[in-house]
C-alpha cells in the first residue's frame, strides 16, 4: 500500500508540472494580456505605458523562459505575485482556500449521504410513486440554473422567513469569537452548501439507484436469499457494498472538481473563495492568480483521485490484493 | 395380533420407497402477459425422494429452472405460480408466509446454482459468507460459525481449509468456488439439495469432481438431490431418475435406464440423438497442400505490475506450430486458461503474437501491419462463441453481412446482392436482411455470424467454441450446416473447442492444448482410441456419460 501512494505521489507530480505547463501556454495563447488590460482600465493605453508595464512583470522576455521561470518558482514552492493586488499569489489563495473548503466539503458531504440515501430508498421502491417522486425532485434540483435556486432560497429563507444570513461567509464586524464564531459561520454556510449539496445529490441519486437495481439482480444475491437471509441484510451486505463501488469512482472524481468549481454559488452567496478569486482573476488576466488557483484545484483533483483509489482499494479485496 | 398380510405390506412399503421428502404436485407457474407462451410450468408433478439424484433434463426455456426457483421460493417478481402444491413435510410452500418461507431456505433445503464466477459476493470472505447461514437462522455464536464454515469447507475437499476460509471469492478457481457453495448449502444439512446446472460452467475434469462430491455428500447425507441439468452425459454420470421437460411440461419420467436406453417420447429421442457420438470416425487423411502454417507460435499476457511491483506472466501460447491443409477441420481442444482461444485470436490477429510464423497461403501474417494487414485479413475470418454480444445490435442484418466486403471495396448493391444470397446459403429467408440481430434466437444468430464470416469469402475460417453456447438439438443443426459450408465451399476449418464430443465429431485431426502448449496432435480417431498423453487421456476420461455410452457400443 505504502509503495502504491508513494508511486502514485511521484505521478501526480510529474503530471502535475504537464498540467501547469499546459495551463501557462494556453493562458498565453489567449488574446489581451494583464499589461493592456491594466493600461486599458488606467485610461492610458499607449505603447509606451503598455511596454512599461510588460517590462515590469517580466512579459517582454520569450515565452519558454518566462515558463522557466515560472516552473522553477513553483518547485521552490513560490506561485508568483499578483501584481493587480500587490500580494503573493500563495497568500491570497491560501487565505481563501479555507473558505471554499469549508463550503465544497459540506455541500460534498450533503450530497453523497442524502442522494445515496436517496437511491437506495428508490431502488428499494422502484416503480412505486415514492420512486418517482425522489427521482423527479432529485433531478429537478439537477435540472434547474444553479444560481436561480440560490436566489429563489435567499429570497425565501433570507427575505421573507429571515431565517438565516443571505451572503458573505461571518457576520461582519459582530466580534464574535470561539463558539459564536462557528455558529454564526455555520448559519452562513447552511444556503450555500445546501444550495450546491441538493444539485450535485441527483447524480448520486441516479447512480445509486440504477447501481443498486443492477445488482441485486446478481447471482450473489440470489445466493444470499437461498441462505434465508433477512431482506435489510442483504440489501445493506451483499447489494449496497457492491452497488457503492461506481459511486465511489463518481464521488472522487467530482470532489476534486468541486473544490474549482463552486464559483457560480460563491459569487450568488458572495462567498469569499477560490471560485470567486478565479473569476475575478480571469477578468483581470491576473496571469499568476489564475495559474495559481489552477494549480491548486488541480492538485486537489489529483490527492482526491488518489484518496479514491486508496479508497476503492479498502473497498475492493480484487484491487487491493491482485 | 397382527395380521401377516398387514405385515407384509408393511414390509413391502419399506423396501419400496421412502416418504418424499419434497412433493411437487400439479404445479403451474404464470409467465408476465407478452412472453412466448402463458405458462412457465405447466402441471408438473414428481417427488424428491430422499437418497435419489432426479435429474430435470431440458433445452433453454423449458421451464426447469423456473421449477427450481419456485421451490426455493426464489421465482423473479413478475413470474408467480398460479397453481398446484410444493409439498415439503406437510407445508405447502407456496401458501406460506414470507418468514417461514425464508426460515425454511437453507435449512430444510439448499440450492447451488451455475456460474461460481458469479454466485459468490466478490467483496466478502469465504468463511463470512458460509458464516451467515448460520447468522440468517440465529445458530451459533460468530466463533462457532467460523470454525463450521471450515469444518465445512475441508469436507467438500477444497485444498488448504484454512486459507481457504480467509480467502475472497476471486482468489479461489471455478472449481473451489462451487465447493464453496456447496459447503454453504450444507451448512445446515438440509433434507433437499437444488442444484440448477452446477457444472455447466466448469471444465471437464472439474466437473468429474464436482459430480462425484454431489454424488458422495447425497449418499453420505441421505439427502434428495434435483438436478437441473441440459447434458445427458451428466444425467448418465450421476442420476437415478430422470424427468424430461419441454415448453413447461414433463414430457417423460423413469429410471435413468430407462429413459436413456428406451426413450419413449419423440422429443426425448431427438435429444438423445442431437448429443454428438464420442467416437472418431477413421478418416482418410488429407493430402491436399497446407493452406496454413503456424511455427513456433508464442504470445505472452502480462498482468498487474507498475513503476514498483513486477507484473505477473503468463504464457498463454508456448512454442505452437500445426499446419491445416485445405479442406481439413483441425480441432483445438483444452480447458479454460489452456490457450486455445488466444491461439485463434493470434491467426486473425486480434491479438498481435510475441514470435513464430502464421503462413496464410505462402504469406508470413504474424507482423503485417496496415493497410497490408487489412487487406490480407480477410482471407481468414472468425466465427464467435457468443451469438447475442458477436453481433451489433443497433445494425441490420443487412448492414452486418455487407460491412466487410464494402469496406473491401464492393460496391454497395452487390454486396447486399450477396448477403441475401449468404443468408440462404445459412439457411435463413432473405428477408432477414433487414431485421435487426435481437429479431432471431441463439441458432439464428449463430447462422448470421457464419455467413459474416463467409462474406469475405475467406480461405481460412476459425470456429471458437462456435456451438458452446446452443441448445443441444441447435447445436446439431449448426454443426451440420457448417459440415454442408465446408464441403461446398472446400474451407479450411480451425475448430476450438472445450467440447470433446463436438470435437469428435467434426474433427479430421485435434491437437489437444495444455498450459498453452500442444501436448498431443494427431487424427482425431487417433486421440479418441489411443491417446498417447497422459492429460489427453484424463481429458477423455472426464467426458460424463463416458462409460454408459462405452458399454451401449460394445453391448
């Protein structure tokens, strides 16, 4: 096992340098660049000011040895400098990683136990009205905009039944400390993570559900019941386990994605995340952030695939021992 | 005082039979509206007795499964029995409840079933899973169960019982994996044992020995066994009575003498008389130059390994070299894992060989690549053993007999010109052309894969296990239509099967496969009457109904 992470280690890295070289090329390829976009906002878009400012964040030197310099900088651990906010790339993306773990995780964990939940209640009922109606409003919740049921619950928790906090992450200024901190970020956290936890539900819902049906029609099954074993034994021994393995493939996969990938409700709930420091980086050719933040969810993509594997290698005796 | 015609009687009743242990009584069993027919079962009746083996002999769809299913109470949920008893002790099982008829599983009787590959969970241990008949009845403690399971496990004679309990499913072979099921099916010692085709699925050999521990744990145990099989080898191997079974009804019931020796239904004798003889005709060798030449064939599987661990390897064909000569069928027969298989996939090259020589015609096919091999390849066709996943089902027939000649340049209303003409050529109307493969049964499609592999017209066509997935009275009837190809189109035939009673029958010469090499090749009357290599010889002798159909030649 040790030497199956340790390979698996070595091969994100290198995978890792493959996917931050490719992400540098395009971001160049891409018309605009931070210094014309800056001269442009500063009202001054002559060649001169423009050319200043390439000199300055080193965009007048030839790509590669730009990429050279960016790629040794980041093996000695340094993502660069946002020069739009005078900050290092590392100090803004860690101060808001928290944040957007914080929400992704929840919503992550809201939405694998309640659509797991939910699948194995439908497969448990399949053709029945209760079957129906969880699949309908799983996939309802999957159907519609994200970011009008984000508004549509503000408008209703937030406004009208003022239950709990509409946006932001604490209440500002409130002072709060230790356990009234977490409580009151808790109280933030519930629309966003809920919001994003019911949309990505129905995807587990689904594969639930049709994984469970797929195998309990299995031989094994079949056995288990010759045994005289009781129904909810079988279904949570012999049908459930089995039936968990695609969906532990899914829910690694979307995990990873996840942590990138919340910028639609980061922006509705004002979220201060990584979703929304990409989105303002990407509006600012903020080269250095963006590649930053790329970096980061890249390399939670690829330590959630690893979890997953070593994960599906618990699971699995077939993996874990062939 | 007793009088002595009481007595006698008594007497005689004791000799004659003993109380059955099962009565099924009239039964009838509802197929869903839309099926083939309205009933699965169709007012069956016979007896379990304890002690007797009675074997349910029928081809696909006769219900016999469905017999089995509803005894156990097993049946899928859309099939319900609308009539009749399944008397076990004085409780008909099909007005019970739900509980006392999960009570009765697996402690008043036990099934095995088919595929060992599949009837165990993957993700649980051996010994847990012999462990949780124990647990489904509330018998035992944990400890307890464990020890059982490999008490257990060393009676049904699996090697090393104590690494077996530890081991999980994938770690056992198809052999073990049935004895593990039949251990789990003893675990309660049950009056009943339902085995639903449990050595179908299992090589030769194997299933020699799976049979001989059923027919010993039976006898030991005083158990009455129904055995649901299709082959009558196997009923002449191990059954004491026999019911033939044909849409839903018994056809026939006797003694295995007397159903296998004097049939008295006409489906009956076409059945006995689909099975292929297992003697080699002595044929006239070829003398006709060799059409294919195979040297020194060698292709090697590598599994697992990565940056750290090294991988596993296996040969799975060692040093082969045969030549076929044109118009000859050469047989490959061996067991699964033998390499017969991949040695036909290497001659098509849908596998690439690691060295040796594959002469089509004088041409070295082993390495081509390209457009070279595209062309060449079609000189050599396949016909596959599975006839419902060798066919696209989203193409027409049509489209699938015409694909490979258009891909080879013939244009479009000649080659659908010609699949009409190939199609009854197979024995199939024309109008199939335009049905989709899902329209015809398993013999049909069988019959469509034949005249794909005919399309192109090829020199060579190699059958793997062609006929392994048909009904016995279909199977007939393939091999008969690809006897009647050969001849009229003078093919040359690469036969593999697993089937040495098929083999014997189509087969000029057989080269018999071990561990991917060729352990033995000669005239197929030759290794049927004097085979030279000791595993030819264990082969031929695990063929069940051997030694009955042995005595019937000489006797």
């Amino acid at each position: 096992m040790v030497r199956f992470i340790i390979s698996r280690l070595i091969k994100a890295a290198i995978l890792l340098l493959a996917i931050l070289t490719l992400n540098f090329l395009l971001i160049h390829a891409a018309p605009g660049d931070p210094a014309a976009v800056m001269a442009g906002e500063a009202g001054a878009a002559d060649e001169e000011f423009i050319r200043q400012l390439r000199e300055r964040f080193g965009l007048d030197k030839p790509l590669i040895t730009q990429l050279g310099i960016y790629l040794g900088g980041v093996l000695q651990g340094d993502l660069g400098f946002s020069y739009r906010q005078q900050v290092p790339v590392a100090d803004l993306i860690f101060d808001r990683l928290p944040a957007t773990l914080l929400l992704t995780m929840t919503a992550f964990v809201i939405a694998l136990t309640l659509g797991t939940l939910a699948g194995v209640l439908a497969s448990a009922r399949v053709g029945k009205w209760s079957d129906t109606f969880i699949s309908t409003a799983a996939l309802l919740f999957y159907a519609t905009p994200l970011f009008w049921v984000a508004l549509m619950a503000v408008l209703v928790f937030s406004v009208h039944l003022n239950w709990l906090p509409a946006f932001g992450f604490e209440t500002v200024g409130s002072g709060y400390t230790g356990f009234d901190r977490a409580l009151d970020v808790a109280r933030h956290l519930v629309l966003p993570a809920v919001t994003l936890g019911l949309f990505f539900m129905a995807v587990y819902m689904r594969m639930t559900r049709a994984s469970m049906l797929e195998v309990s029609q299995l031989d094994f099954v079949k056995t288990a019941r010759a045994k005289g074993l009781k129904n909810s034994i079988i279904q949570r021994r012999h049908i459930f386990r089995n039936a968990m393995l695609p969906v532990v493939t899914l829910a690694g996969l979307q995990a990873g994605q996840l942590v990138g990938g919340a910028v639609l409700t980061e922006t509705v709930f004002a979220w201060p995340g990584i979703g929304r420091l990409m989105f303002e980086a990407l509006q600012q050719r903020d080269y250095n952030l963006l590649l930053g933040v790329f970096f980061v969810s890249a390399a939670m993509v690829l330590l959630f695939n690893l979890i997953t594997d070593i994960l599906y290698r618990v699971v699995d005796p077939r993996i874990r021992v062939a | 005082m007793h009088s002595i015609r009481a007595l006698r009687a008594r007497a005689s009743k004791g000799t004659m039979m003993a109380t059955p242990a099962a009565r099924i009584e009239h039964l009838k069993i509802a197929l869903p509206e839309g099926a083939d027919r309205a009933l699965a079962v169709d007012d069956v009746s016979f007896d379990l007795v304890p002690g007797e083996i009675l074997c349910i002999v029928g081809e696909s769809g006769s219900g016999k499964s469905m017999s089995a299913n509803a005894m156990m109470g097993l049946l899928p949920d859309l099939v319900r029995p609308v009539g009749g008893r399944i008397l076990v002790g004085d409780k008909d099982i099909l007005t019970l409840s739900d509980k006392e008829r999960r009570d009765m599983r697996g402690r008043a009787m036990a099934m095995i079933f088919q595929e060992p590959m599949s009837a165990l969970n993957p993700l649980m241990k051996v010994a847990d899973q012999i462990a949780e008949v124990y647990e489904a009845h509330g018998l035992l403690t944990p400890r307890e169960r464990k020890d059982r399971a490999v008490q257990l496990l060393t009676e049904v004679g699996i090697p090393e019982p104590e690494k077996a309990a530890r081991a999980y499913p994938f770690q056992l072979s198809g052999g073990q994996r049935q004895r593990v099921m039949i251990a789990m099916a003893l675990a309660l010692e049950p009056k009943i044992l339902i085995a639903d085709e449990p050595t179908t699925a299992l090589d030769v050999t194997t299933q020699a020995q799976i049979l001989d521990l059923i027919r010993h744990l039976q006898r030991e145990r005083d158990m009455a066994v129904m055995f649901i099989t299709h082959d009558f080898g196997v009923v002449a191997e191990i059954a004491d009575r026999v019911a033939v079974m044909q849409f839903g009804k018994i056809v026939e019931e006797g003694s295995v003498d007397d159903v296998l020796d004097h049939p008295q239904h006409d489906y009956t004798r076409k059945l006995i008389a689909a099975i292929p003889r297992l003697s080699a005709d002595r044929r006239a060798a070829i003398e006709k130059a060799p059409i294919l030449a195979v040297e020194g064939l060698n292709k090697t599987y590598h599994t697992g390994g990565s940056m750290f661990a090294k991988g596993r390897v296996v040969h799975a064909v060692n040093d082969v070299s045969f030549v076929l000569a044109d118009g000859e069928t050469l047989g490959i027969v061996g067991e699964s894992g033998s390499g017969k298989s991949s040695v036909g996939r290497c001659l098509v090259r849908l596998l690439d060989p690691d060295s040796g020589v594959v002469k089509l015609g004088g041409v070295d096919m082993a390495y081509m690549k390209g457009e070279e091999l595209r062309r060449e390849r079609k000189r050599i066709q396949m016909i596959f053993q599975d006839p419902y996943a060798s066919l696209n089902p989203r193409s027409r027939v049509g489209r699938i007999l015409s694909e490979g000649p258009m891909a080879h340049g013939k244009p479009k209303d000649e080659a659908y010109q010609r699949a009409s003409e190939l199609l009854e050529l197979v024995g199939l109307d024309a109008s199939a052309i335009d049905r989709y493969p899902h329209e015809f049964s398993g013999g049909q499609r069988q019959r469509i894969g034949i005249a794909r592999a005919l399309a192109l017209e090829p020199e060579v066509i190699i059958a793997d296990e062609a006929v392994s997935a048909l009904d016995v009275s279909i199977q007939a009837q393939v091999l008969d239509l690809l006897a009647d190809l050969k001849a009229r189109l003078n093919l040359a035939l690469v036969f593999i099967t697993h089937d040495l009673r098929v083999a014997a029958q189509v087969c000029d010469r057989i080269a018999v496969m071990q561990k991917g090499r060729i352990v033995e090749l000669g005239p197929a009357y030759d290794i049927f009457n004097d085979p030279r290599d000791a595993y030819t010889r264990s082969l031929i002798e695990a063929i069940p109904g051997r030694e009955k159909e042995l005595a019937a030649m000489t006797g």
